[in-house]
C-alpha cells in the first residue's frame, strides 16, 4: 500500500507555464512588410539576426515571472526590467538599459453606465510596457481593455512606417494609448456636464459622495496621464536620443495629444472643486432653510401651548377663570396669535 503523504511535506512546487501561453502574437517584419509563417520568439529572433535585417515584435499578455524570465533570456532583458512587467502597477516612465528602451504606460477604459450618479466606476486602468532594441519589439500588457492587434494590424497597412524599424512601433503604441485618453475624456465631459447641471438646478438635491466619486475617477487618470509627458519630452528632445529623427516628428504630434488631455484633466478637477463647494453651500443654505421652517412652526406651536399651561394651573383665583365667555375669549386669543405668526413667518419665506 502506497504510503499517504506527511504533513511535513513540502508543498508541491507548481508547474511552469510555457511562456508561449503568454505570447498573443509573434510576427517579422522585414522592410515593412510581416513575413509569411509562424514562428516561435526565440526562432524569429534567431531568423532576424541571420538575416541581418528587419525585426521581431512580440507581444505579450500578463507573463508570469517564469514566462518573462524566459523571453528576457532570449532578448537579453535586463531582470529589473522583468521584475517591472510581471508585477506592474508602475507609473508612467522611460528607461534606458544599454541599447534597450523600456516605455511604461497607462491605459484607461471609460465604463459605460446610464447616469453618473448611480454608479460606482467610471475610469478602469490597465498597463502596456514596451521594450524596443535594434532588431525587437515586446510588448506586454496587463488588463483586458488594453489590446494591441488593431495597432499591429493599422501598421501591417502602412510599410513605409514599418520600414522605419521597432520605433515605428513604439510611436504607434504610444499614439494609441494617447488617443484612448483623448476618447475618454470625450465620453467623461458629459458627466461632469450632468453634474453641474444637477448642481444648479433649483429644487433639486444632490449627493455630494457622487462629487467626490467622479472627482476620484478624475484623479486617477490624472494619475495614469499626466507623468506620461516627461517621457515623451524625453523621446523627443532629450540628448542622445536614439530614436530616428523621422519618428521624432511623430512622438511631437502624441506629445501635443497629450498636452490636450492634461489640460482636460485640468479643467475637469478645477470644474469638480468648485461643483463640490457649490454643492456643499446648496446643502448649507438648505438646512438653515430646513431650520428656519423648524424654528417657525415650533413658534406658532407654543403660543397654544403656554396659554394652555398657563390656564392648567390648579388656582383658585385666576383672571377670566369663572367668565362665562372665558374659554372662548382664550381660544380666540390663540387663534390670532397663531395666524399672525403664520402671515409674518410667511412674509419673510421662513414657510
């Protein structure tokens, strides 16, 4: 009989993933144009430098650290460049590792909701790395959202732009995640347009959670947009650059993209600020309305209720206490002082 495992034991080691499993498409492109077949990375890498021309993009969906390690292997990544695409959550940067570009970037999706005050989300984020050499391109993406084959498939229509080599890519890469922020921030405008306008409607109440929630989703792509312009100052301008002064041009045209969208997101946080002072003050004159009604009907109601204490008091000797008109002479007293406060309260809007 097979003995039955200790419970000092050491755990199984889990069995590595292939990295092919995280490979979403391997492709070579040589003089702009993506050569017939299927390759493996480490094969197609092999291909391009046999031949001494052209270059290997591959890309990659949420690696593990085994199945990076591997690719690194392969493409002589640096480990700290694996330790960043396997746990991500990385802020917007460039870095320089020999003769490798590593680009981080943020992506963001707008969530479809039917009003923005019954909502929780509105801005999901998601991360795309890119790791450029002179003969290859990896790209590596975390989130669903943040899909790359519609910019591989637009590029595989434009050889010219191909043929410029694995920067061709990189600006494509980046010219697409900067056109997502500006789709975004297109589909946010009305939100904050919904809100105003709940905010300066008369007679209408607002919570001021669902401010600050969209004041949040804000602040979060500011989060995943703004730290992107250093790195395209970099790409652009910085000394010693080693991306062709062709495609320099394109990366100002993303520049000038993202410039447009900072400032968006600028307005968008300085529109929600004051929305949120606004809001606070609307709910703040609305108590002290909700005050003044209190303090008004407690007024009338303690006329009645004086006189009645005063008339419940156990005295023998009480003015108009055994007047035969007594009891209505003292209603008709109540009565008008009751309806005088009414008509003065109701002068001066307190009811």
């Amino acid at each position: 009989m097979p003995s039955l495992p200790s419970r000092r034991d050491p755990a199984p080691r889990p069995i590595p993933v292939p990295a092919e499993r995280a490979v979403v498409d391997c492709a070579i492109y040589v003089d702009g144009r993506r050569l017939p077949g299927r390759y493996t990375y480490s094969a197609a890498l092999a291909e391009v430098r046999h031949r001494g021309e052209g270059f290997v993009w591959l890309g990659l969906h949420e690696p593990d650290e085994h199945q990076m390690t591997s690719v690194a292997r392969t493409f002589g990544l640096h480990e700290l460049m694996v330790e960043d695409a396997v746990h991500a959550h990385q802020r917007p940067k460039l870095e320089r590792y020999d003769d490798v570009i590593f680009l981080v970037l943020r992506t963001v999706n707008y969530v479809e909701h039917e009003s923005v005050t019954t909502t929780s989300e509105i801005v999901e984020t998601g991360e795309i790395m890119i790791f450029t050499g002179s003969d290859f391109v990896v790209s590596v993406r975390h989130g669903d959202h943040s899909g790359l084959s519609e910019v591989r498939h637009r590029l595989e229509q434009s050889p010219d732009r191909l043929a410029l080599g694995p920067a061709s890519v990189l600006h494509a890469v980046a010219d697409h995640v900067v056109d997502s922020y500006l789709a975004v921030t297109t589909l946010i405008e009305p939100d904050v347009d919904d809100l105003e306008e709940l905010v300066f409607t008369p007679s209408t109440r607002i919570a001021v959670e669902q401010i600050y929630l969209l004041k949040r989703e804000i602040v979060e792509l500011r989060r995943a947009v703004v730290p992107l312009a250093a790195p395209l100052h970099q790409l652009t301008r910085a000394p010693g650059n080693p991306i062709p002064k062709d495609v320099r041009r394109y990366f100002r045209d993303v520049a000038d993209h993202h410039t447009t969208v900072a400032e968006r997101i600028a307005t968008f946080d300085e529109t929600l600020s004051t929305l949120l002072d606004a809001a606070i003050a609307k709910v703040t004159v609305q108590q002290n309305t909700d005050m003044r009604r209190i303090s008004a009907w407690v007024a009338i109601a303690a006329v009645p209720t004086m006189i009645a204490g005063i008339y419940g008091m156990n005295f023998d000797e009480m003015p108009e206490l055994h007047w035969e008109y007594g009891y209505y002479s003292v209603i008709g007293v109540i009565v008008a002082i009751t309806v005088g406060l009414f008509l003065t309260f109701r002068h001066n809007k307190w009811l």
